[in-house]
C-alpha cells in the first residue's frame, strides 16, 4: 500500500491478456474499457513487487524503481 | 447492486498461499468438497509468492543427534520461548513437504557452490528457491486434484452458529458480489501483518472477531530497506553478502550465525550513528561473484550490478509478524484452534516454531507448508463427523450491511489517509524495534482514537478501496495486538527489546503471551513454558543469552 514504484504499460505490446490483473497483489491494475489494454489504475498502491512485469507473456510492463512521491515512505528510521 | 453467491463446501480454506494450498490439497485427497478463497490470486500473491530465498529442510537420513542440535539451536537463538514440540515437527516434516512441492513443480534451485542444499546458516539446512518460488507449482496441484479455487474475494468475516465456526463472508472484487460460505470446518491460512507488503493480518483479525485466542505477537521480523532509487533486485544480492557501515564507516556488528539482520542496525541509529550504508567497496570479488551467481538464479534478474562499488544507504526497515513466532493458539498438533470448526496454518497460526527470533529464513515457508498440511487433516476429520451449518439469516443481513456500508458512506475519512497515519505512528524505529513502555502507550492512544473515531468512518469510492478499508480495518487490529502484547511483555527478549526493561527476565518471562477478546477489550495473559523445555537456570545469564542488548 505504499507507492514505491512507477510502472507503465507498452501498449503496443499488451495484448489486454488481464494476468497481471489477476496477479498484482495490490489490485493496481484494471483494463481499460475502451483501448481493452492494461492500466495502472491505483499506482498510488504499488509496492513494487515486480510480479506484474516477471508474469507479463508480452513483456509490456516496465519498471522504474524510482519513487514517484515526494518523500519516500515512512520507514524505521533515516 | 450486489446480489448474493451462496457457496456450500465441507471444507472451506481461506487464503491460497501455501499454507492454504496444503490445507486445501490434504482435505481434497479426502474426497471432501473444498473451496480454496484468495482476495488475491492463489499461488501467485503474498508472502509465499515473495518467499524466494530458500526452504528448510531436515533430511530424516541424519541421525537424531543432528536433529536434536537444531533443537538446541532453535531454543538458544529463539531464546527458549519456541515450542519445541512444534519446532520438531516442522523439522521432521519439512523433508517430506519439499519433495512433495518438488514433485509438483516448485523452483527449487541450486545453490551458489553447486549443491542442492545449502548450509548458509549451520545447523540448519536449506534448499534455495528460484524466481518463482513454489506458489504457482501449489496452485497447479490444488486445481488439478479438483479444489475449487475462488480468486479476488476478500473474506471480511467468519460466520459462527452456536459458538462453532461454520464459514465466512466476504464480496468479490471484480463484481461486489457478496459471497456467503458455508461450510464444515474453516481452515484461516491468510498470513501475516507488515508494513510493506499487502498482508494486511486478516487472519489474526478474523479470529480475534470469532474469540480466539492470539498469542506472542510482540515478536518482530525486520527487513531493513535500500534506497527505493535502486533496483530492487539487489535484495537477493544482500542476502548473501551483508555488510554494513553506520555514518563514520565504523562495520556494523550483527549476528553472524544468522542470515537475518536482528535489531542491531535499530540499536545503531538509536545511538545517533545512522546513516546506515550496504558496503559494496569493501565486497571481494568472491562476494561479487556471489552475488551475481545468487541473482542469477532469479532467472537471470539482474537489474542491479554488484560490481558497481559504492556505499547504498539503508532505510528502516519494513517488518512483519511471522507465524514461526506468533498467530491464533492452537490447541492441538492438527491446527485446531479454540473455536470449534476453525483451524489456522502457516502465518496466522501460533506455532511459534522459531521462538523470540527468526534464526533463518526457510521456517517460514517449511512451518506454512507443515501446519497447513496438518490443518488440512484436521478439517476433513471435523468436516466428515459436522452437521450441515445452520445460518443465521439476520447476522448475514447485518454482516452484508457492515462490509458495503464504506461504499455508502460517501463522506468521512479516506483509507489511504488513515493506512499513512498509522505507518506515521508505528513505523518509527522508537516504537516498534526500540521500544519503551512510555512510548508504546503513546502509541496505543493513537492507535485506540484510530480505532474507535476514524475506523468506523472511513468511506471508499469503488470496490479497489472497499478492499483497502477491509484492509485497514484489520491492520489497525493487528496494530493494537502487537502494542498490548509488546507492554505486557515487560522484559527483553529476542525480538522484543524493552529499552525500560532490558534484560530477560527468567523465570517470570519463560512464559507466553496471549491475548482474547473479553467484552469489547483485549484481555491478557501469560501462559507459562513447562518447566522441562526451560534452560539451565544454574548456569550464568551471559551463558543462557550469548547476545546482549543495549543497556542490560
Ligand atoms: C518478502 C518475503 C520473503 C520471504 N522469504 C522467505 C524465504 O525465502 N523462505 C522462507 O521459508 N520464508 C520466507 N518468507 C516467509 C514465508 O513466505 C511465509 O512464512 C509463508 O509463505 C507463509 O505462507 P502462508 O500461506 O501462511 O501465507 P501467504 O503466502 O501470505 O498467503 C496468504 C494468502 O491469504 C490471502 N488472504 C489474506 N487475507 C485474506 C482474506 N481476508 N480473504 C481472502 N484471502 C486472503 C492472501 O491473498 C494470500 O494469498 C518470506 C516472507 C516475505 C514477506
Ligand atoms: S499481462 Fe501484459 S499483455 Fe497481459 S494485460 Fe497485462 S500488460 Fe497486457
Ligand atoms: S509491481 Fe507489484 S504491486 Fe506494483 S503493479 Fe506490479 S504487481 Fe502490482
């Protein structure tokens, strides 16, 4: 539940296939209604995990492990 | 705009890590009926989809010295508050668990030297794991012998009639349908609570509504944290090499017959010597050559280069609140807890296989897979001599009006907004890792407020939200636990490190907490270790606790 990660989708690529729908443990990711591609619709929850981009069939999904808030999260101590 | 799904099974299982899978797969060699329920999707989410390090295993082909020197280890490094009864078992069983997972496909790896198994942190043996761990492999197994798996449903609630267990309640994140399970015996495989991950503590939450009891949840499990800048596949490589400087380059002493860091960096910057930094300058290129060998069994992930030098700093860390450690008490060895018709396994069973602290990392994944085997047994024995449930249809319209009753609302406080508050109030090192009687009640008050003002009126605005207000709802539970067992627990111990009570306390303290539900408050009490299972109380306390804490 902690924004750690911005993600985005190739939508060239996707296929609107839905497993990384399915598989994102924090429910991020819908498919849109209209272009029936992946959206990262809650990328405020992303905690990073990868699993969405390692489970991608197409290898749509890109990662940039740079925090996209302000502050990184709050953590034990800094 | 949600209808409701009635699903009849005799065995219902909820939470599809491999705890849940084991549970699900042993009822359904039974003949039952089984339902296997996810918020998320079974094999794929949540700590055993994350756990990719290593299993644990005891070849049973060593002779019972080797097994009673594990025990040993265990009950000295988890400071004599581990269940012996339980670490056994789990020793025992681990060797048939792994080759059952291995015959189902799971990604088991070599390790770095070229052998299967791996003695990273002797006595104890483990088997490493690939990128994708053994949750898939689980899922396969549960689908092809007939469980029914039932994906993106959020369980809110067990279901009680005349005191026994006799199902839950929950609504499906793609529909908002309701879903009412009825069912036999229900076994609660949901895992555990942290900060960082999306396990959210639904299990100890749901049977602390249904009255069980909890036990040992002061116990912490810390993961410190790099720089969220750098790729994350460094973590595996620091599994293997962990050194570290605080801010004047001095190393960092931390256990080194442990794989896992303990409170030791915590201890630094309470000293004021943070930062902390991974020292990559002083790897050897034998530690390199590790490091890339132990990325590289990730499927080759290498997005991070360890040969890149440089000090990274460190955050504090994410921790958590492992089974191995604490979680619903069980009454007997086939999971059952005090509830008729309710059964717990892996990180939301109170095995506390491990004791005060987690020695290596594999007890997590062979303990999950060990207890939700045995609950799997336990349930179908229940199931087959149970009556069919009998349903309270007014509690069902109250439940129902509870779980959407966030999507109503339409005003009051957002869950994200109170999931940062809580991080504000526990994550500081100060309260969770240092902790000190003064501040945990301050915390407690906060988190009391939280409770009792915000929780009840926090709204959501789809279903995606609905889920975080569910979420939330148990964290703020879990929270409340681990702050009245860390008060009560007035002494120091593995784990839990009382800066105004800094030595262990034996015997008073060779006990165990736990924790019910009395009439809207959380009761404690202690439970005290048979005698048998205490340490040589003649012998000095330096010998008793080789490892000191600050202040003792
Ligand atoms: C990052 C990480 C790395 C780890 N590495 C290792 C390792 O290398 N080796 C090791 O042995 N151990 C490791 N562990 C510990 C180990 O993963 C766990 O002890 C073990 O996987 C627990 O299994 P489980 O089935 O009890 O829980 P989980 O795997 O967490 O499964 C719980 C399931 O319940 C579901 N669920 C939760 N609440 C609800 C609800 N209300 N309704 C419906 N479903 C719900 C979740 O979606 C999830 O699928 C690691 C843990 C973490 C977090
Ligand atoms: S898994 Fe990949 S291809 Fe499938 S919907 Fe997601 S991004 Fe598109
Ligand atoms: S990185 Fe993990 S949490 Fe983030 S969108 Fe992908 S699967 Fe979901």
């Amino acid at each position: 539940m902690i924004g750690l990660c911005s993600n985005w989708i190739n939508h060239n690529l996707c296929t609107g296939c839905g497993t990384c729908v399915k598989i994102c443990p924090a429910d991020v990711i819908r498919i849109d209604e209209n272009t029936k591609r992946a959206i990262i619709k809650y990328s405020e929850d992303c905690f990073g995990c990868q699993l969405c981009k390692v489970h991608c069939p197409q290898g749509a999904i890109q990662m940039t492990p740079k925090r996209h808030m302000m502050y990184p999260p709050p953590l034990g101590w800094r | 705009m949600s209808t409701t799904k009635t699903v009849n099974c005799d065995v219902l299982v909820i939470g599809g890590g491999v705890a849940g899978c084991f549970a699900a797969v042993r009822a359904r060699e039974r003949g039952l009926n089984v339902v296997l329920v996810d918020k998320s999707y079974v094999g794929y989410s949540y700590a055993t989809r994350f756990a990719t390090l290593n299993f644990l295993v005891f070849n049973p082909n060593e002779d019972e010295g080797a097994l009673n020197t594990c025990l040993k280890a265990v009950a000295l490094r988890g400071e004599y508050i581990n269940d012996p009864e339980w670490t056994e078992i789990v020793l025992r069983e681990s060797w048939d668990r792994y080759q059952e997972l291995a015959s189902w496909g799971a990604d088991f790896c070599r390790s770095e030297n070229g052998s299967m198994f791996a003695r990273d942190v002797p006595p104890f043996t483990t088997v490493r794991l690939g990128l994708k761990g053994v949750g898939p492999a689980c899922r396969e197994r549960a689908e092809t012998i007939g469980v029914k798996i039932l994906d993106r449903i959020m369980i809110t609630d067990l279901l009680k009639s005349g005191g026994e267990v006799i199902g839950a309640i929950g609504f499906s994140l793609d529909t908002g349908d309701c879903y009412v399970f009825r069912a036999k015996a229900t076994v609660l495989a949901t895992g555990l609570c942290s900060f960082y991950m999306r396990n959210t503590g639904n299990g100890d939450a749901l049977a602390y509504k249904a009255g069980a009891t909890i036990t040992s949840r002061e116990f912490i499990f810390v993961w410190p944290w790099h720089d969220p800048n750098l790729d994350m596949s460094l973590a595996a490589a620091r599994c293997v090499y962990m050194k570290f400087i605080d801010a004047e380059g001095l190393p960092v002493k931390h256990d080194p017959r442990s794989e896992i860091i303990d409170l030791s960096l915590e201890f630094l910057v309470h000293e004021g010597r943070a930062p902390i930094y991974w020292d990559l300058d002083s790897a050897t290129p034998e530690d390199v050559e590790r490091m890339k060998k132990r990325m590289l069994s990730h499927d080759g992930y290498m997005g991070f280069d360890p040969n890149r030098g440089g000090k990274i700093r460190m955050f504090g860390g994410a921790w958590m609140l492992l089974n191995s450690m604490g979680g619903a008490w069980l009454i007997n060895k086939k999971c059952a807890t005090e509830i008729p018709g309710l059964y717990a396994a892996g990180d939301c069973a109170g095995t506390r296989t491990v004791g005060a602290f987690h020695i290596v990392s594999g007890f997590g994944l062979a303990s999950a897979a060990v207890t939700g085997a045995r609950a799997g047994i336990g349930a179908a024995e229940y199931a087959a001599k149970a009556d069919k449930p009998d349903i309270d249809e007014e509690e069902l319209i109250n439940l129902k009006e509870g779980i959407y009753a966030p999507l109503k609302r339409g005003k009051g406080f957002e869950p994200r907004w109170v999931l940062e508050i809580i991080n504000s109030i526990m994550t500081p090192y100060y309260i969770y890792a240092v902790k000190h009687g003064d501040r945990l009640k301050a915390a407690l008050t906060f988190i009391e407020f939280i409770k009792d003002h915000i929780v009840p009126r926090m709204y959501a605005k789809d279903l995606h939200e609905l889920l975080l207000v569910h979420e939330i709802k148990n964290i703020v539970l879990n929270v409340e636990i681990f702050l009245r067992c860390s008060l009560f627990r007035t002494e120091s111990r593995g784990t839990h490190y009382r800066e105004d009570y800094p030595r262990r306390s034996d015997p008073e303290w060779l006990a165990w907490t736990k924790l019910r539900d009395d009439g809207g408050r959380m009761k404690l009490w202690r439970e005290p270790i048979p005698k048998k299972w205490w340490p040589d109380l003649s012998t000095a306390y330096e010998e008793r606790y080789p490892r000191r804490f600050p202040g003792e």
